[in-house]
C-alpha cells in the first residue's frame, strides 16, 4: 500500500452501507476506513481497465 499520509475526511453514507462496511471490515481484520479505501481503489482499477 501507499506510504502517503492518510487524513480525516467526512463523507456522507447511507447508515445500512456503512454498517455493512464495518460488519465486512472486522470480518477482514480491518478499519473500516482501510476497507473502504480498499474498496474504493479496487473500482478505479476496474474502471480503468475497461477504459483501455
């Protein structure tokens, strides 16, 4: 993973997705803000796969 510093950052989130994020996180052995980060990048990757 990157070694860049990670900051706080507020987002709005329907309160079912994040408890399910939390519930898939703990599953993972993660922080639910490591899961989401994670989540968030697998799509960009996917998204730029089918951009080429």
């Amino acid at each position: 993973m990157n070694d860049e510093a990670r900051k706080s950052r507020s987002i709005k989130i329907r309160p079912s997705i994040l408890k399910e994020a939390h519930e898939r996180a703990k599953r993972e052995g993660q922080t639910v803000g490591r899961w989401i980060e994670d989540a968030i990048v697998e799509k960009i990757e996917r998204e730029q796969k089918k951009v080429k």
